[in-house]
C-alpha cells in the first residue's frame, strides 16, 4: 500500500470530517451515512465514528427499480438519489405537463441513464 493511502488520506480524512463536526453543532445524533467512491476506501467509516462518535455505514440506492445490479454502490448513491427526488417532485408539482425546465432536464437526465445502462 502506498504512503498516501496509509498516512496522507487517513489524517486528511480525519480533519475533514472534524471540520464537519465543528459545523454541524451536535445536531447529529442517529448516525451518518457514507456515499460517494472514498465511502469504501479502507477506514473511512471507522475514522467517521470516532470523530462523530456515532454509527456510520455506507449508503447505496434503495428502490431504483431494474438498475440495482448497475447502481447498488455507495459510488452512485447520491446520484440516484437525486434522481429519483427529482423524478418524485416532478410527478408532484409538474402532472399537468408544464414543459418547464426542471422537468425537460428531468426528461433529458433519465435518457442518459437508459442510454448508460443500455
């Protein structure tokens, strides 16, 4: 393993997250959840709960439908999240088809999750 994975990361990842900590004011208290590529890098969750003091795990989509075998990963987690709060509150405030830009963006962000997935 190289130096920066076992020193550099692991100290910068620390002072970030206690940066984190220091904004956030104890307004945390049932956990954390890890998204994104560095959530499955080695040590990350357990450097979290020590600086957090509470549990952490790492995220992935829940209820994306046919694409879990592609997108079950922390890695794209928060992108499938947004997508889907975009597609919820498309359906919500746009039924009657306003043709706004949300929801063309909508419509043009879905195509190139099909044509990605094949």
């Amino acid at each position: 393993m190289s130096r920066t994975n076992t020193t550099i990361l692991p100290s910068r990842t620390a002072s970030s997250y206690c940066s984190v900590r220091d904004s956030c004011d104890r307004s945390l208290n049932s956990g954390l959840v890890l998204t994104g590529g560095g959530a499955n890098l080695e040590g990350m969750a357990e450097i979290a709960e020590q600086i957090f003091d509470l549990p952490v795990r790492r995220g992935s989509p829940a209820g994306a439908g046919g694409l879990m075998d592609h997108v079950n990963t922390p890695e794209c987690a928060t992108a499938v999240g947004l997508v889907m709060y975009a597609h919820r509150h498309y359906a919500q405030q746009n039924r009657g088809g306003s043709g706004n830009a949300f929801a063309r963006a909508f419509v043009r962000l879905r195509g190139m999750f099909h044509n990605f997935l094949g």
